[in-house]
C-alpha cells in the first residue's frame, strides 16, 4: 500500500526558485492512450478548492493522480524519511489521503457512483532513477519505485510504470463521466439525449480558458447555438478563479434574465460547486435608467451582454465608451 504521509527530516536551507517543470512525458502519455491530462488541476467541491498536482484519466486504466515532488539531489543526499505521526503536526510532504477522498466525494455528488480506480503515483521531477537508488533506504521504503515517475523516465518508461498499476479494462471508462464531473462547471447541461452533459468544443474551450480586460469581445452564433450557456459558464469559471471577481449581465428582457439565473443554480447544484450568487447580478435595462449609472455597474470587472443584438444601439455605444479598462463581451446572433 502506497503511503499517505512523509514527513522530512531535511537540512534546512534557502531553496532557489524552481524551474518550470516539463510536464510533456505526461502529455504524450495522455496523446497516445487517447486519455486526458491535467497539471494543477482545480477540483471544485462546494465551498472549497483543491489542486491537484497532476491528474490523468486513461481511458482502458481510470483516474491518476499524482504528487509533484521537487526535491533537489543536493537536498535530501545524506537525509532520510520517515512516517508522519499522528501527533507530529507538522505539514505533510504529500496528501494522498485527503485528495483521493475529495475525488471521490466530487464522483459521487455529481453521478452517485465512485467505482472508476483512482490510482497514486509520484512525480520526483528532478531526481533521476539512478540517484534515487543511491539515497537513503528509508526514501526506498515510502516512495515505491514502481509507484514513482522519475526525471529521467522516457515516454514508454512513464506509460509503462502507470500502466502496471491498474488492470486494463476491455469497455473502457467514460470520460463523459470521469473527467465530466470532475470538470461538470465546464460541461453543457445534461440533456434527454445525453444525460451526463457534453463536452464543449475546442473552440468554446478557448472562449473559457481566455482571461482578457481592457477589450470588447463579440461571442457569436446561430440561434439556438449555446451561446447564453457558454456565458453563463465563462462567469462561473471568472468567479471561480478569483472569487472576488463581479460580474454584470445584461439581459433583453427579465425573462431572459430569469432563464440565465436559473442556469446558473443549475448549474451550481449539477457541478457540485458553490459561487456566491451576489458575484454574478442580471440587469435588465429600462429606458429610463443610465446604466452606467448604477453601483452594480461602477462595481463590475466583467460585463457580459446576452442577445446583444436584441439591446438598444445606443446603449452598447455607451458600454463601449464608458467600460474603462474591463472586459466587455457581447453575445450576438448576427455575424460581426
């Protein structure tokens, strides 16, 4: 059985600042066995939000995850490791335990099952195979070399290693599943058609993943295309990267209005994730108000316009003018 603590008994000196680590072994890996591969992934859960150093989903093998571990050869040569204790209430080395328990809690919210293997494995990103065997056996006895990825593995070395550490499986695994209810913030609603939601297009990957201020961006597409969904999801994923972020959106009417709010408690309760709702407000603009007069829209970091096309003329003149440096983006069924 793999272990859940380390505590170390290491020299204490500066540490250098660390450099970019190469997480393209795991890519290719993710490339070849058609998987998925993430490097600080975010799990959102509730109120709280975990990172998770890297995270893999195989599709014939299920659900990795790993501990990026960055100690340096001349750090630990000579040290040795030894379990944490109960009563030792030092910060552990690694948190196998507890993010494996979030992982499941996340399956199991989202789709009530938790039987995909989710299996450990460790990343010492600067340490080579041939010098791991030379340190003290107590690294040896709490970091299982068949468990461990080390810097100077090849691509089939690192495939090979995860590969052994779980049955292959014939059916293979649903992503849709796995990896969509890890990420469901970032999935359409379930539909009749598909129950577990879809995953969104490359091209409405880029819209989510984009972190732009100080420009005006034009979502568009046909009726019927998703765009109000998209939106909805690109505030959600705002918010949730930077929880002191506000955000505006302007509806046509309160009916729209009305719709785009209960997408996002649906969303909310589907993705097993909480944002505070006042982060997120819905305006409808009434002739006789000056928008850019109201605290809601002097507060606002992003705002975001629905239908845009559907808006007074002269009011989106007005939000372009007067938006500062914040990020405008308006949802529009005719071409720009």
């Amino acid at each position: 059985m793999f272990f859940s603590f380390i505590n170390r008994f290491l020299p204490k000196k500066p540490k250098p600042e660390p450099a970019p680590s190469d997480t393209s072994v795991f890519t290719e890996i993710a490339r070849e066995t058609k998987g998925y591969f993430f490097s600080d992934y975010k799990l959102f859960l509730n109120e709280t939000v975990t990172t998770i150093d890297l995270l893999f989903f195989l599709p014939h093998r299920g659900l990795y995850f790993g501990e990026k571990i960055s100690w340096q050869l001349d750090e630990i040569q000579g040290a040795s490791v030894a379990r944490a204790t109960k009563s030792l209430k030092k910060t552990s080395a690694t948190r196998f335990d507890s993010t494996e328990s979030i992982i499941r809690r996340k399956l199991s919210d989202v789709v009530s099952f938790d039987s995909t293997p989710c299996i450990r494995f460790a990343w010492l990103e600067h340490i080579r195979e041939e010098e791991f065997d030379a340190l003290d056996p107590s690294f040896h006895e709490l970091l299982p070399k068949s468990r461990v990825i080390f810097a100077d593995d090849s691509v089939s070395t690192a495939r090979a290693k995860l590969e052994k550490l779980a049955d292959y499986q014939s059916d293979p695994y649903s992503a849709l599943k796995v990896i969509g209810s890890l990420n469901a913030h970032r999935l359409l609603l379930p539909t009749a058609d598909q129950p577990f939601g879809a995953f969104l297009s490359d091209e409405q990957h880029l819209f989510l993943d984009s972190r732009l201020k100080n420009t005006v961006t034009i979502l568009y597409g046909a009726p019927g295309s998703g765009k109000s969904t998209l939106l909805i999801r690109k505030a959600v994923a705002e918010v949730l990267n930077d929880p002191s972020c506000k955000i505006v959106m302007i509806t046509p009417t309160l009916l729209a209005g009305d719709l785009l709010r209960n997408q996002l408690i649906s969303l909310m309760e589907y993705g097993a994730f909480t944002i505070p709702l006042d982060s997120i407000a819905f305006y409808t603009p009434h002739p006789s108000e000056a928008l850019e007069e109201l605290k809601l829209f002097e507060d606002s970091d992003i705002i975001m316009c629905d239908d845009s096309c559907r808006l007074d003329d002269s009011l989106i003149d007005r939000l372009k003018e007067q938006r500062g440096e914040r990020w405008l983006v308006l949802s529009s069924d005719s071409e720009p």
